[in-house]
C-alpha cells in the first residue's frame, strides 16, 4: 500500500523535529561536559587553602542583582506606558522577575506568556506585551553589544568580535528607531486584527530607555565582580574582563532560544572570553559559579513574587495565541 504525500509529510516534520532536537540536546551536553571538564582542570590549580571566600562581596552582589532585575522591571513598565498602557511600576517589576522563569523554557515564548498572565489584570494585552518584550531585548542588547565592544578594544583582544559587534548595534539600532518600529508595530497588530498602539514611542523616550539599560548593565556588571571577589578574591583590574565576558554570556544566552536560558552556550561563551582575555586563572570555575548564581537567584526572586499578594495577576485573555509548538 503506497503512503500519499499528504501522510508522508506530518511523519517527514515529526522525523525532522526528533533529528533537530536530539542534535540540540548534543549540543548542549557538550559545551556543559567542556564547561566542567575545564573547571575540573582549573580548579586543580588553585591553592583552596588560601583562597578566602569573602561573605561581604557576595552579599552586596545579590543585592546590586536585585536593584538591577527591580530597574529592568521598572524600564518595562515606562516602555509600556509609553505605548499607551497605563502599567503600574509594581506590575512591571513583578512581571519582569516572575517572567525570567521564561528563560527556563526553549523558545523564549513563555517570558511572555508569564508576563502577559501578570499584567492582564492591568489592561495590558499580550500583543503589547510580546512587542514591547522585543524591543526590550533588542535595547537591552544593543547597550550590552556596544560595551563589550569597547571593552574588547579597550583590553585589545576579539578585533573580529569588535566588527560583528557594531554591525550588530547598527542593525538594532535600525529596527528600535521609531520611524521603523512603530509602523512596523501598528503593521503587524492590523494583520492580528488588534487595535493600533494607543501612543508611539519618541525617539528621546527610545534613548532614555537606552541610558536606563546602560545603568542597568553597570550594576549587573559590578554584582558580577564582586561575586568574582568573594569567591576567587579578584581585584578591580580584571573588571573589563569580567565585564565584557558578562555581557557577551548574556548576548549568546539570548541568542540560544533552543537550549534553558543559554544553558552550555552562555557558560562556554563565558569561560571562553575570560580565558581570551586573561581576566582570571580559572574562568571555567567562574562560569560555572556564575551559571549557580543566577540560576538560584532568578527562581527565588519570581518564586518569591509568585506568592505574594497579586502575584499571579489576572487571567490572560486568548491565553491560546500565545502558545506555541515546536515544529
């Protein structure tokens, strides 16, 4: 019995879906076997006895962590307001926090479906929600991309990395302006059969978000340190270093939908520019550290925000155009 094209082609997806994912799954399993091989390696070289792990410095990088994630949050809700949405600071902090939990998923999709579930109760729809959550990444990328790039010309390392960089900006920077974004936005609600956005944003409000995300990487850049400090007693001169290996991790964490929040990727992009750059002895052992860190951090925060009072917001109207299957 001969199989038409018509039943070939669900089972030809299904196969290719199988193939792509157990090809990801490699993937991944093998930039985390190198990431802790290296770390295993490293962390025979260092003299444990000498090393003093300074409670300080890792206590005000939680801190200066979470002044950083609260001020991503409250960028968010000014871009929303800025669209036309009146989003309370609060709700855009909680939003934020709870849906880093997104990152956790593959796909990405889920960061906005967790924050669409929270800030439903406030008016805002999913549409908005996804769109502002792209330029967000975008803004937010475009800040970290142009500081890693001075920063690698700065300690004179990654020239090729440099140009990629700045192409990078210039595009971005393309698309975030809004003479492109905003009839792009207005574009795609119409095909949605949405309502147009009740405001667009301005190009002064575009470059205060910018210089919002700038501050935003300076803290999360300095948490990173002195998290660096109290456990592998760095000192200020590795600064750029650890800096631009921050921000450069969190670029490829972005980038790597198909894996848990950048999961092998960002930890390999990590450790392999603090080694470029000589910041550290043993920049598996922080990359390492670091993926601990933010991982421990990141769930307590939104599970913390999830029982609070309101935590859960309203319900999320057409919850179902959100959702999506991988192919």
């Amino acid at each position: 019995m001969s199989v038409s094209q018509e039943d070939a082609r669900p089972a030809g997806r299904t196969a290719t879906s199988i193939l792509k994912r157990i090809a990801v799954t490699l993937l991944v399993a093998a930039l985390l076997a190198w990431v802790l091989r290296q770390a295993w390696l490293e962390a025979g070289t260092i003299n444990w006895r000498e090393l003093e792990v300074q409670p300080g410095p890792i206590a005000l990088s939680i801190l200066l962590t979470l002044i950083a994630w609260v001020l991503h949050g409250a960028l968010w809700a000014v871009m929303i307001r800025g669209l036309g949405y009146e989003l309370s600071l609060l709700g855009g902090i909680r939003g934020n926090l709870i849906g880093n939990l997104g990152n956790y998923i593959p796909g990405k999709i889920f960061i906005i479906v967790l924050r669409a579930r929270i800030v439903a109760c406030e008016g805002v729809p999913w549409m908005i929600v996804a769109s502002s959550v792209v330029l967000e990444t975008l803004l937010r990328n475009i800040v970290a991309a142009l500081l890693a790039a001075v920063g690698l010309w700065h300690l004179g390392v990654g020239g090729s990395y440099t140009g990629a960089l700045a192409l990078a900006v210039i595009l971005s920077a393309i698309v975030v302006h809004p003479a492109i974004f905003n009839p792009l936005t207005d574009f795609v609600l119409r095909k949605m059969k949405r309502p147009p956005l009740p405001r667009h944003l301005r190009l002064g409000q575009v470059l205060a978000l910018l210089g919002g995300y700038a501050v935003y990487w300076a803290l999360y850049a300095a948490a990173f340190w002195l998290l660096a400090a109290g456990t592998l007693n760095t000192d200020l001169a590795q600064m750029p270093g650890l800096a631009v290996s921050l921000f450069l991790s969190m670029i490829a964490s972005m980038l790597a939908v198909f894996t848990p929040v950048g999961l092998g990727v960002a930890d390999a992009t990590m450790a392999g520019v603090l080694a470029q750059t000589t910041a550290l002895a043993a920049p598996a052992v922080l990359a390492v550290i670091a993926r601990v860190w933010r991982t421990l951090m990141e769930v307590a925060t939104a599970g913390v925000c999830w029982v609070l009072p309101g935590g859960v917001g309203g319900e999320l109207p057409d919850a179902g155009d959100v959702s999506c299957d991988e192919e």
